[in-house]
C-alpha cells in the first residue's frame, strides 16, 4: 500500500469525527482521491461534481475553478471545471420519475371536495373518474421547454434550481431542455444578442424567459440562463452551503441526501448527456498525490 493510500485512510478518520476537510480545496490534484470521477462535458472537457459523500459536508463551498489540466502545449491537456459542491444532490426531485408516484398523489382519485396535492391537476371535470396528473405544461430534466417557468415549476421549486436552456452549442439548432443552473452554458453567452425593456438587465422572450444582461464584453444584451432576477423570483440555490440553499424533500437531511447517481445513471446530469451522447461518458483518470493538477481561475457562487 503507498503512504498516501495511508494518509487518506487516515483522513477519512478524521472526517468521520467532524473534524475540517482533510485537504486544501483548490488543490486539484492533492484533493482528486476525495472527489468523484470527473465526467466528460460537451466540449471535450471534464466536469468534478463537488466531493464523494463522505468529505462533502467537511469539504463543501459554494464555489469552482476550472483551467487546463496540463501544461501549455500539452496535447493531451483538457479543460477542467472542479465544483466545490455536489450541485446534482438533489436531482431526482427534478426527474419526471419521482413524480409519477402515486405516494405522492399520481394518479389517485381524488374526492369531489378536495384538489389534488399540490403540482398536480385532475385530468377530467367528471369528479367520478377524474384522477391526478402531471399538468402537460410541467417540464422536467431532460425534457424539450420553451420558457423557464416549465422547468421552475412548483414540483421542483425550492428543491432544485434549474431553468431552461440551449444543450447544443449552435444558435440555429440550440435544442431547448431542462438542465440544471450549473449546465446551463452549454451555449457561448455571447453566440447572440436579445432584447427587452430594462437597461441593465431584464426577462426576455428571446432567452426562453432567462434573464437579458448587458455585457461591458462588447456593450450588448445576451443571454445568462444561470441568472436569476435581481427582485422576483430568485431561486434557491443548489449549493448546500448557500444562505438560500435548496431543501430536501420530505424534510429529509439535505447532508445525508444525494441522488447525483440517479441522475448521471438516467442521463440528465452531465453536459454529455444534455446533448445526446447519453449514458457514454469518459472517465478521466484521477492524477495521483503529488502529480500536476490543474491549473485554475476561481469563482464564488451567490
């Protein structure tokens, strides 16, 4: 066994007692042993999903870096983006599958007095045989919108932030589909222009109801699919360590909640998945204690 299995055997001791992360977040490749396998995004990249379960409540922050994972020149290099945070932990909410439960009211009967659990609609005005459904207007992960509010309905809302956006980087074909804020840029923010009333920034038709910003880039409006509005109906947070965090259902523990699995088994976590490759995804082999990582810039979430 090398040493360094050792020290993380060790390290996982400490976690376990509550003690702080074992290692330095930012660095990517001392803290690659503590993270899950990055997957391949829709540029040929890889994305690190936060921490394995077992560091995420000790490790979290709401922040990522991303940078090359080699040295310039290097062919072999890719562009890397390392989460501080597991932003897919809560993502079965956010699959049509959880819903279609008749736990949770699917397609029960319900009586002529009552309405049916909240999200879902009667499929009949004959009270005798009417039953409950999800409204057609209710849009899930991985499925085709038109609008953000399809995809921020109130099955999902204060759950799991996700809006509707491009998952296919070419302004003639964008493929509209419900994805998760943090794989909502699959679309360079500057591929367009759109327009609407506000100077600065503003809700736009042309954005699929994303929010219309004004770069001081080049001094045009573009889309930004992972803003919220500045006073109405900003989104809880998919950030467990945000002041706004998402919860979990059934007023489970969202630290001892993650259903990423689910979600990357299914195809609807992952760029690669968003724009058709499915459930194929390359596995970049984790660098080694003490190998170069990544050579990052850094962001904070809000």
């Amino acid at each position: 066994m090398k040493f360094t299995s050792g020290l993380i055997l060790a390290s996982r001791a400490v976690v376990a007692l509550g003690d702080e992360c074992p290692v330095n977040a930012w660095d990517t490749a001392a803290s690659a042993p503590y993270r899950p396998q990055p997957i391949t995004d829709a540029d040929g990249g890889f994305t690190v999903i936060g921490w394995l379960p077992e560091y995420a409540d000790a490790c979290e922050s709401c922040g990522y870096s991303s940078g090359s994972t080699g040295a310039p020149g290097d062919d072999s290099a890719a562009w890397q983006k390392t989460y501080q945070y597991n932003y897919a932990w809560n993502v079965e909410v956010a699959m049509k599958s959880f819903w279609e439960d008749s736990s949770k009211g699917w397609k029960t009967k319900p009586k002529w007095w009552k309405s049916c659990p909240a999200g879902y609609e009667r499929d009949s005005w004959k009270w005798w045989s009417a039953k409950c459904v999800i409204p057609g207007g209710a849009k899930f992960l991985g499925e085709t919108c038109s609008d953000k509010d399809q995809c921020h309905n109130s099955f999902v809302e204060g759950y799991v932030d996700t809006t509707c956006a491009p998952t296919n980087n070419d302004v003639n074909d964008p493929q509209w589909k419900c994805v998760l804020d943090e794989e909502s840029n699959t679309m360079s923010a500057y591929a367009s222009t759109c327009s609407c009333i506000g100077f600065l920034w503003c809700e736009s038709s042309d954005c699929n109801g994303n929010q219309c910003v004004l770069s001081t880039m080049d001094m045009k409006k573009h889309c930004k699919y992972a803003d919220e509005g500045a006073v109405w109906g900003k989104s809880c947070s998919n950030c467990r360590k945000n002041e706004n965090a998402c919860k979990a259902y059934g007023g489970a523990d969202s630290s001892k909640t993650d259903s990423s699995k689910i979600g990357i088994a299914a195809g609807v976590v992952g760029m690669a998945a968003v724009v058709g490759v499915g459930l194929t995804r390359k596995l970049r082999k984790k660098p080694e204690s003490g190998e170069g990582g990544v050579q990052m810039t850094t962001a904070t979430i809000v």
